[in-house]
C-alpha cells in the first residue's frame, strides 16, 4: 500500500510544466490504481487548473479497471448473470460510484409485483400480457421518441430512473424481469431495432419494448425490416448473444461519444467493443 502522503505528492507533481514529467507521474498513479481515485477526486475539486490531467488519470484508472472486469465476465458461462452484469458494469462506467446492489434490489421488488399477480398457472400469453401491463402502464416505461439519441438512454440506473429508454435498454429491463419470473425470454438484436421474444412450446410472441409493449408476430417483424429496407432473413429474429447484446449497448454510446468528439470515451469504448468480439461500426440502438 502506498502512503497517502507519497500518492499527494505525485498528484502535485502532475501540475509541472514539463510534459515528460507529467506523463512520468500519470503512469505512476494509474500503476496505483483504486486507491489513488479519492485523492484525485479532492485535487480535482481543490485544483481546478489541473482538472484535465487528473481527470485523464482518473479515467484510465477506472477504465482499465473495467475493461478487466469486462473481459473476465465475458469468460463465464451464466448467460443470465452476465447481461445483468454487463448492462450494470457499463452504467458504471459513466457511473464509478453506482450502487448496483440498490438497482438490482429494486429489480427483485418489481419482479416479486408481478409474480405475485401472475401465481403459478398463467399461461405464457397471460404471463406476457402482466408484465406488460405492471412495465409500460403502470410503471410508466416508456420510449424516448423525443430526445432518441440522448446518452441517459443507454445507461441502465438512468433508465429505470427515468422509466425511458431506447430500444435495447427498455428491453433489457423487460429481460431481467422475465428472468427473475422464470419466463422463457431473450433478445432479438434485429438491424435498426431490438426486440424481445418470449419462446415456449405453446405460446410464441416478439415484445416492442420501445412502443408500450406492442406484440409482433414473425410477420410484422419481416415487414419492419422490409419497410426499413434491410430486408427478411431468418437470422434476423435468431436470439441475440449475450456478448452481442453487450456489443451493442457499447455501440450505441460510441456512436454519441464520437459524435461529441469525446476522443477519450470514443477509445475506451472502442476497447470494450473488441473484449466483446464485436467491431465498432456494426449495428447498434
């Protein structure tokens, strides 16, 4: 453990007009890793004429500490697990200090709302039509038809803040809940939109989580993408990888952090695109 004393004195360091120096003792913080954020985070308050370069510290300090934690959950074999997970390891990473436990409590307390009004002999249909129903109309969740492209969309904790979302967001909610449920659900990454399927062998139905919930058979969704000009292909409506579902939620911030011309988040992100298998410019929202 290195003293708090030596670690302030680093952080000073960082003020030196010398930029080889300041490169030195950057790379000397991050080496420290965890235990220098609470100090940078005071001379960043303190210090405001240095907010740059602490805040570039602070940022690989934390990235790499996700891009870790990324790369191990990517290796375990509980799909379940690890969308939540992923979903909540990418809110943190605008997020460092978030309570996950508290987001993942909350969750619990939704899905035991429905349980407790579905019982144990609902049909899939009325399964289905329950969470649907205690989701978009009573608890208000909804799509950002307004502000589409706005980077809360894509963050889980804003999302179940604010009960609005984009796409993948809203579906990852409706998911997490069908897990909780035991429901037979997973994700439909389709090009220009994400669904929701709820698969058994008596009841089959695509969820538009984006549109209150709306029921899509097979065929309204080869009309959408036919109307969107991509075409029909079986592949389409096939369930989404975990690590692909992950992809694209990164992917979507990408693209709003690059139009920024946020460099620093653009290449962080970036980063976790390829610890995911996936590339930065296939299809996201």
């Amino acid at each position: 453990m290195i003293p708090e004393s030596q670690i302030r004195a680093l952080i000073r360091l960082l003020s030196d007009e010398d930029d080889k120096i300041v490169q030195t003792i950057s790379g000397r913080l991050i080496d420290i890793g965890p235990s220098a954020v609470p100090l940078l985070q005071e001379a960043e308050i303190e210090q405001p004429e240095m907010g740059d370069r602490i805040a570039s510290v602070l940022e690989e300090i934390r990235g790499g500490k996700l891009e870790d934690e990324l790369t191990n959950l990517v290796t375990r074999s509980n799909a379940s697990v690890c969308l939540e997970t992923g979903a909540f390891l990418i809110a943190r990473y605008a997020y460092p200090t978030l309570d996950v436990m508290n987001y993942r409590e909350r969750l619990n307390m939704m899905a035991d709302e429905v349980r407790a009004r579905i019982g144990c002999r609902a049909s899939g249909e009325e399964a289905v039509n329950a969470l649907n129903r205690y989701l978009f109309t009573e608890q208000g969740f909804k799509g950002n038809t307004k502000n589409y492209y706005e980077v809360e969309n894509s963050y889980l904790n804003c999302v179940m803040d604010r009960r609005i979302g984009i796409p993948i967001s809203l579906s990852a909610v409706y998911l997490f809940l069908g897990q909780r449920l035991g429901l037979p659900v997973f994700g439909i990454g389709m090009p220009g939109h994400f669904l929701v399927k709820y698969e058994s062998e008596r009841y089959k139905i695509f969820i538009d989580c984006f549109n209150g919930g709306a029921l899509l058979t097979e065929k309204n969704c080869a009309r959408f993408l036919t109307e969107a000009g991509y075409g029909f292909d079986d592949k389409y409506l096939q369930k989404s990888p975990i690590p692909a579902i992950l992809s694209r939620m990164v992917k979507n911030l990408l693209a709003i952090y690059s139009k920024a011309g946020d460099s620093i988040k653009t290449e962080r992100l970036t980063k976790f695109i390829e610890i995911l298998g996936g590339a930065p410019r296939e299809e996201g929202l």
